[in-house]
C-alpha cells in the first residue's frame, strides 16, 4: 500500500532526502488527508499564515486532531505550563518581552555580540580536544557541546549538569516527532516525566538565583520587576526549559548540516576558508537550503481560513512545512542549488512573524564562528558517510552523527 504524504515525511527512511517529498507536496499547497491535519508547503502562504492572527499557537487550544500525527497528548496538571512559545497573545507578547529585557536589545543591546571573544574561545577549544584527526565525530565532538556550553553559560546553568538535562531534552525533542505507530499515550507520559524532573531541577537552580543572583540570564529572569511586573514560578520555569532546550537543539542541527552541506560543496569549504566573512552568507543560505526547524506542526485555525481556494475551517489542525517553502520554485530561483551568493533570500529558517526564533541574533553567530573555525583549521576534511546516520526527528531535522576525517588540524 502506498503511504500517505504525511507518513512519508515521517517515515525515517525519508529522513537523509526529505526534498522530494515536499516538492510532491507543493503540488497541492493545501494538502489535506482523511481528516487529518492541513499540511501547507509553498512560500507564499506559508509566510501569510505565520503572521496571521487566526492561527493559534497555543498548546493548550483544542484542534480537530484525531488522525494528526503529530498531535501533543493532554498535559496532566502536574505538568510545566507551555512557553511563551506555545502562547498566543498576548500572554505570548509579555513573556517574550520579559524574555528579551536580559537577553536583546533595546535593554541588552551588546549581550549576543559582545560573547563573539567567549564563543571563539569555547569553539577554538573544542577544536583543539578533536584528539584522532582520522575519524571525528563531529556532533559529538563539536556540533553538540559548542552551543550547549554557550546556552549554560548564558542561563547559569553548571556545565556538570550537562548529562542530566540531555536525556531529558532529547525526550521532549521527540515528543515533537513521535513515531506514527508508537503509543501516544506512552509517549505522552514520557515527555511528561522529563518535563516535571526539568522543572524540579530548574526550580532549585531559580531558589539559588534568587538568594544569591549573578550575571546570568536566569537570575536576572528571576529577580526581574520591570514594567510587566515579575514572572511567576511556573511561568520562569516553562521559560527557562524552553530557553535551555531551544537554546541548543536547533544549533546543533544548524551547524551540523551546514558541515554537511559544505563538505558536499567543497569550492564553497576552499572559499571560506580563504574568507571567513563569508561565513554570513553561508549561514542564512543554509537557513533556506538545509533549514534545522523542517515544519512547524500543531497549529490551529481560529476560524475558517481561505487559503489558495481551500477553505481551512475553524478548529483545524495545521503543519506549516518550512523547509518546503524554503525550495518553492515560485520564490526561488533554483531552489535545489546551494549558493551562498544569492541576494534575495528572505527565507522561512527562523519562521516569520510574533514567533520568529527568539535566540536568532545568538544562532547565526554561533553556527557563523563554528563553519569558519572548522574551515580554517581543519585540513582536507571529508566525509566518511553520506548520507550520515541521522536523528528520527522530522521536525528537528540533522544527523546524529557526522563520521568526517581529515589529514590534520591546523593550529
């Protein structure tokens, strides 16, 4: 029996080459199947529907999602409450701005820019631990523990404690993605036990802060009285879990398929190597060709919506594939080709709209000094897989690994 579109990008056999399907998808903008979710992957309406009030964000929004699958399981109360990430406004509005105060402009304008020197450091360092230049293991060796270095750093949260926060964001990364034949009840008691140990670790760390506060983001967070008032408990907690696993699940893809990608296009490697300003380009191309957020599910219609002569109607369930409308032919031109000299590349890779990627400004520098650092001082590098093994995760689509050798690391 021939799978269904949906299953099909679900289906990790997919996973290396998912480009194929999208194309198949953005033949029907609006795709739609036995009730299930309203699956939209041209440029265009994709961008409209990002920045369109009647589409809800909010987890806690009831949707028609019988046959989703990638619908969230009922949260027990117990559970931490969804971040600002999941809100609609204007809950949504005053976390995110409570959010930003310590972390963005206008009140922390130098705070992503002025860690440039600390983020060369952290990255030169995890170059020169590589050890056997013969076979590295470039998530695990670098893509990984660079951006969850810098996400500690930046909240104050012990390094040591890595190990412990990993399992469970790798948990709820894939209760974003669940396998289509697994139990969802069992995987909604999954995700809701890694959320409650997470919140009672973070819920320690708060009562630390707030005796004794540093520098850091979650004691500024924590002591905060600015002029939407202070957060509440649970309010801090769900935003300091979605700022610890946010903060690092994405750049870990972002840079591992940007290795990827180059390795692939070796002129492009030899050119930043010999320019490393290059690398800012580099990045937002990756962005559209090889984006680390591939669709945005679990939507929901707040009332009946005309999109590209579909009436969507009020109460459905919506996927905003992403990565789909990053390759659209009607936006692009040709979609399927790596080129960092593009000028017009107003792409989908951070989304659009009130929920754009909040620690943007920090993931571009950070996946900009990592391919630069990689390019510079690793030398010949080539891949030892293609395609490499990659994560089950759809959404957060990158490799789990990344097999690479090179002839030596330059100093």
């Amino acid at each position: 029996m021939t799978q269904s579109l949906l299953h099909q990008i679900l289906d990790y056999a997919n996973r290396a080459n998912p480009y194929p399907i999208y194309e198949q998808l953005r033949k029907t903008p609006v795709h739609h199947e036995d009730g299930g979710p309203y699956v939209i992957s041209t440029y265009h309406e994709i961008r409209s529907l990002l920045h369109d009030p009647r589409i809800s964000s909010d987890a806690r929004n009831p949707a028609s999602t019988a046959h989703d699958p990638l619908a969230e399981p009922a949260r027990e109360e117990s559970a931490l409450p969804p971040g600002f990430l999941r809100l609609d406004p204007p809950e949504h509005d005053r976390l995110r701005r409570m959010t930003n105060r310590p972390f963005g402009p206008p009140h922390s304008p130098y705070r992503v820019d002025g860690m440039r020197g600390e983020l060369h450091d952290i990255v030169s360092g995890l170059v020169d631990g590589i050890g056997d230049p013969g076979r590295i293991d470039l998530v695990e060796q670098f893509s990984y523990p660079f951006p969850v270095t810098v996400i500690c750093r930046l909240l104050g949260v012990p390094r040591e404690d890595e190990a412990r926060f990993h399992t469970w964001a790798d948990t709820l990364a894939a209760s974003l993605d669940p396998d289509p034949d697994a139990d969802p009840t069992e995987r909604g008691k999954g995700a809701h036990d890694a959320r409650m140990q997470l919140g009672m670790y973070l819920a320690g760390l708060i009562e630390e802060r707030r005796k004794k506060p540093g520098e850091d983001m979650l004691s500024q967070l924590a002591t905060a009285k600015g002029e939407d008032g202070a957060m509440t408990t649970m309010e801090l907690l769900s935003t300091a879990a979605l700022l610890l696993i946010a903060g690092h699940e994405t750049t870990v893809n972002l840079i591992t398929n940007g290795m990827l990608t180059l390795l692939r296009h070796p002129d492009v490697l030899q050119r930043l190597r010999s320019d490393p300003q290059l690398a800012v380009p580099i990045v937002e191309e990756l962005l559209r060709f090889e984006p680390p957020v591939q669709l945005v599910p679990q939507r929901t219609t707040l009332a009946d919506i005309e999109v590209h002569d579909v009436t969507i109607p009020k109460g459905a369930s919506l996927w905003l594939v992403l990565a789909a409308g990053n390759r659209d032919p009607q936006r692009f031109e040709d979609p399927d080709r790596f080129d960092p000299d593009r000028r017009d590349i107003q792409h989908l890779g951070l989304g659009s709209g009130i929920h754009s990627c909040f620690g943007a400004p920090l993931a571009r520098l950070e996946a900009q000094l990592a391919l630069s650092e990689l390019a510079r001082r690793l030398e010949n590098p080539r891949l030892l897989e293609d395609p490499p093994p990659y994560r089950q995760n759809a959404v957060l689509r990158g490799p789990r690994h990344l097999p690479i050798s090179c002839e030596g690391i330059r100093p």
